[in-house]
C-alpha cells in the first residue's frame, strides 16, 4: 500500500474501534443495547420471576421486545445494508474472487479495473456499478444481491452471467455531465441508442471488457 493511501486510511480510521474491535458508532449502539436487553432479561427471569407477572415486569418486557428489539433490528439491518456495499464484501464469495482480484490488479487494463484503480468511481465500486439509478435503484440491487446469495449456496451456471442487459444508464449517471464525453464524436453520433440501450457501452460495440472472460475460475 502506498504512503498515501495509507495515510487516507488512517484519517478514515475508525474513531470508535476499542481493544481492536474495529466497530462503527452504529454497530456499538447495537451491541450495547442488545447486552441491555439480555441483561434485563436474565436479571427479571433469575433473581425474581413473580415481577413478569407484576406491571412492572410486563411493561419492561413490553418495552425490551416490542421498542428496544426493533430499534436493535433496524439498526443492525442498517448497518449490514451498507457493509453489503464494499467491495471486500462482494470478495467473500468465492466465485467473485477472480472478479475482484482483476478489479484491484493495478496492471490491468479491464474496463472495471480502470475504474476503481483511477477511482472514477469514488467508492463501493460493485455496488455502484451494479445497482440502477432512482429511489429504488439501491434496493432492486439488494434483491439481487440475495438471489447472488441463494444462488450461491444452491448451484449456479458457469460461467456466470448478469440477469440483464446492463444498464448505460449506470454510465450516463456519471459520465452523461462530461463536456469530454459528451463531445466525443461517437458519443453524439449514437446518442438515442446510447441513451435508449440499443447499443451497449460495453463490449464489442465500443468499450473493452469490464472483466476477463475466465475470472470465474479463478477461487
């Protein structure tokens, strides 16, 4: 890792990571109020079980199952959404491995690859590349993300291939603004079917390959 990249790391470094335990605030939060809650529990149900049948035992389970869990659960949810994103969290998959080793080989000249090397995507490279634009781009990504996973564990085809078509308009999100793009001969020669799918920004019809061809194999 290079000095600056690692100096970037240190600055983004965990403020909140205690006894090694490299924990977001959120996830801390979680942690905290789950241990609460357990600690309630055993305490009420231990050291006097007459007081759940008393108004005040019931309304503190009330309060520990029916407030404090959902917020434990919404937050822990919240929290496992954006670790989703990463792209080390897309490399736990076995299959992905050849995929991202690709991604971050600074030697190589596959289209995903430039991308995340010059970080023309900023960050959560997968992610963003995979999931559509709109209010529920994010979560039609996640969908698939839990079939990736069913699929995973159920069998899957090789080689692996996207449902879809894939979008130009996760590129245009980005690049459509770029007066350097946008002026590019090609580019205004085949705007409607740019825009309207008709000719893929990938592959064959313009750009090189986003991956190698083969880094399924690779696990």
């Amino acid at each position: 890792m290079n000095p600056f990249e690692q100096s970037i790391n240190t600055i983004k470094s965990n403020p909140y990571s205690l006894y090694g335990a490299d924990l977001s605030l959120v996830a801390w939060i979680v942690l905290i109020l789950s241990l609460l809650c357990i600690f309630l529990i055993i305490r009420i149900l231990v050291q006097d079980p007459k007081k759940v049948a008393q108004p005040f035992g019931k309304w503190l389970l009330l309060i520990i199952f029916f407030i404090i869990s959902p917020i434990i659960y919404l937050l822990n949810f919240s929290e496992a959404v954006e670790d989703s994103k990463k792209v080390e969290f897309c490399n736990s998959c076995h299959i992905m491995n050849g995929y991202v080793n690709d991604v971050e080989d600074p030697d190589s000249e596959y289209l995903a690859s430039l991308h995340y090397q010059y970080r023309w995507v900023a960050g959560d490279q997968c992610f963003t590349c995979h999931s559509d634009y709109g209010l529920f781009g994010n979560a039609k990504a996640k969908m698939t993300g839990i079939k990736h996973v069913w699929a995973y564990y159920t069998g899957y085809e090789t080689p692996i291939e996207l449902y879809d078509t894939y979008n130009n308009g996760i590129c245009l999100r980005c690049h459509a603004p770029v007066i350097a793009f946008q002026e590019t001969e090609e580019h205004e020669e085949y705007a409607e079917d740019i825009i309207s799918n008709k000719m893929s920004c990938l592959g064959v019809d313009c750009h090189i390959r986003t991956h190698p061809e083969e880094a399924w194999r690779e696990q």
